[in-house]
C-alpha cells in the first residue's frame, strides 16, 4: 500500500463497519481520547454507522482546548512585553482569553506572528536578533520533541534571544485523572497514533492492567478508526482488557527513541493545570535547569491577572467527556466558530467546532 487513497477503500470499511455491527452485542462507551480522532469521526459520519451498542465520547486530547485559563492569559500578556515577537500555530490566535485574544493583541498593535513549526520561531529569531522571540509551547508528546529540537538547536547555535513558553502536557495522567474521578465509565478507548508513534504504545499498558480497559492504538483514517472501534469491541465482547496496535505503519512498542531522547534532555515532568480538570500530578513538561535560560517563564516577567470565567461555557465538561455540546446553551447560538466562546469551537481539534462543521443532528 503507498498511497492514502487505496487506505481509504470503501470495501474495508463497510467490512469493518459490518463487523462491528455484527459483534456489538454489549452496550459499549469508547473515548477517543484525540482530537484528531474526533475529527475523523465526525468528518466522515462515523457515529451515524455505529451500532446503538457503540456510544464514542471524546476526551480531552485537544491541546488548544486543555490549555488552562490562567496560562491562556498568560500566554496573551507574553505578547505585551517591549520588544517581545510572540510566535505560536495558528489554532491559538482566536482562543478568547478572559480579557483579550491574540488575534486582538496583534490587531492593537502587539508583534504576534503564526509560525508552522518551532523551528519557524527559531529562524524568526535568527532573523531579528534586536527581539526576544517567544513560541508559544502548546501541545502533546508529538510536539514537545520538535520544541526540545529548537532548543537544542538553539543552544549549539549560541542564539540567545529564542525562549519558550512551556505549556506542554503528557497524556496518560489526565486519562488516570478522568478515570480516578468517577464521574465517567468507559468501555475502551481508541489511543492517539501520534502521541504514541514518539512513546510507544506501552504508555497506555497501565489503563489495561490497572483498569480492565482495552485500548487500541490507531491511526487517523476513517478506516484506522473503524479498525480500532471493531478491535475494542471484539476485546469487549470476549471480556479482555489489553493494549492493541492498529497502527503498526506508524507506531512501534519503544516509539521513537531519538524524540524521546530529544524530549528527555531538556524537559522534565511536573504538575500541570488543564482546563476543566485542574491541577494534574506530573502531567506537564517544564524546563530542566540546564536549559532554563530558554525558558520564558523564567526570563521575563509576565503579568498574570486572576483569569475570569465565560459564564455559560461548558468546554470543560465536555473535555472531561461528561456533557455534550449540545448540552452547552450557547452551542450554535452565541458560540459559533466565527464567535467562539470558549476553545472547543475553535480548535481544529476541538469536539464543539467538528459537531458544528459535520452537522451533528444528535448535538446533544
Ligand atoms: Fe464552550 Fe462554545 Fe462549546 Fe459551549 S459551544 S462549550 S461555549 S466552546
């Protein structure tokens, strides 16, 4: 196989699709726990071709979404300091923060630019050596390698004005956090193929054995996904609980060693605050003291004022997987994606803006 279009063969879906209709005879609750997954579900139907029995439920694997209030705010005053070019992917520029955005920041006059990758920002950096350069460090296990790759580029360059922001976070705590809280049951949960293809899919080992949930690791396809749904529910239906590999094309049991190397030399574990979660035992990436002289926190003094709460929003319920967004009175309404309230309706990622883009009927 070399090419997407023959992955996407209507044959193997509607097999897939078949087998899980046919198999499905418990009454199931799977998380996709990635954004990226919910969007291939709603982009291509898929909650429409499940079975009754088959109920998906996204999770919170959305790093725009997950990004706390107070360091959301934060990140928009970063982009107020003298002298300062604050760098970040597109996805962050609309997010409303409680006071202001980063797309208002840059339109009152603030130097905001979207890069496509930190190295973008370093280069910004090479460029403008009279600026402070700060990226904004949003994202998983699959980013933070390439932003530990800037830094250490960074520092074999002797580029002194490059700084990150880190507001990295790590996967399986939160999961073990959701799963800790009670407030949901889960059936199964489809991994993130990306965030594995760096860890290895033995990250997820723990929520089998500790848990009894299965987990498959997959891909991004419609078929990836269907595979893992069929897979799940095969494990359920034969009453097993263990991590299985959809995505053998991308991901290996030790993961990518060289990021991860990348990722252990300049950052290391510690609490991290997710939106609608709270504080989260070692589920962030912070500098290690060698390289904090990259570290933006630790560099400059950035105002933070108390973060203030959209009244109405529910982004946080539905990252904990317990609401719907229909459940949110503004969904559609007052929140739309040319008006987000909150970051769920923004992020390409985020499951408010895949039901309001795919037409969702049963929002709710
Ligand atoms: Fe928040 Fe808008 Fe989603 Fe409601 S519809 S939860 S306001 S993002």
């Amino acid at each position: 196989m070399k090419y997407v279009s023959e992955f996407r063969n209507e044959t193997l879906s509607r097999g897939l699709i078949a087998r899980i209709r046919t198999s499905s005879r418990t009454s199931s609750r799977l998380m996709e726990f990635c954004g990226g997954h919910t969007n291939t579900i709603f982009r291509y139907g898929i909650r429409q071709l499940l079975p009754g029995t088959v109920n998906m439920v996204s999770g919170p694997g959305c790093p725009v979404c997950v990004t706390a209030p107070s360091d959301l705010d934060r990140a928009i005053a970063a982009a107020g300091i003298p002298d300062v070019i604050l760098t970040t992917f597109g996805d962050m520029m609309r997010v409303p923060g409680s006071y202001t955005s980063l797309q208002e920041e840059k339109a009152a006059g603030a130097d905001v630019r979207v890069v496509y990758s930190p190295v973008d920002a370093l280069t910004t950096a090479m460029e403008n050596p009279d600026k402070s350069v700060i990226f904004l460090g949003i994202g998983f296990e699959t980013t933070a390698p390439t932003v530990a790759a800037s830094i250490l580029e960074a520092e074999e360059k002797g580029i002194d004005n490059y700084f990150v922001l880190s507001l990295h976070k790590i996967c399986p705590p939160v999961i073990r956090a959701l799963l800790d809280s009670g407030e949901i049951v889960l059936n199964g949960l489809v991994c993130p193929g990306h965030v594995s293809a760096v860890t290895g899919s033995g990250i997820w080992e723990f929520i089998a054995s500790e848990y009894g949930i299965p987990c498959v690791v997959t891909g991004f396809e419609p078929p990836d996904v269907l595979r893992a749904i069929s897979m799940l529910v095969a494990q359920i239906e034969r009453g097993e609980a263990k991590v299985e590999n959809a995505y053998s094309r991308g991901v290996r049991s030790d993961g990518n060693p060289l990021a991860l190397d990348m990722m252990e030399r300049v950052f290391r574990e510690d609490d991290a605050e997710w939106r609608g979660i709270g504080a989260v035992k070692n589920s962030g990436l912070v500098f290690r003291k060698a390289f904090e002289r990259f570290d933006a926190e630790k560099v400059f003094e950035i105002p933070s004022k108390p973060p203030l709460e959209r009244k109405g929003c529910l982004c946080g319920e539905i990252l904990r997987g317990v609401k719907m967004p229909g459940d949110c009175p503004l969904f559609g309404r007052a929140c739309t994606p040319a008006s987000p309230v909150g970051p769920c309706m923004v992020s390409s990622e985020g499951t408010c803006s895949a039901y309001y883009r795919y037409g969702e009927s049963d929002a709710g």
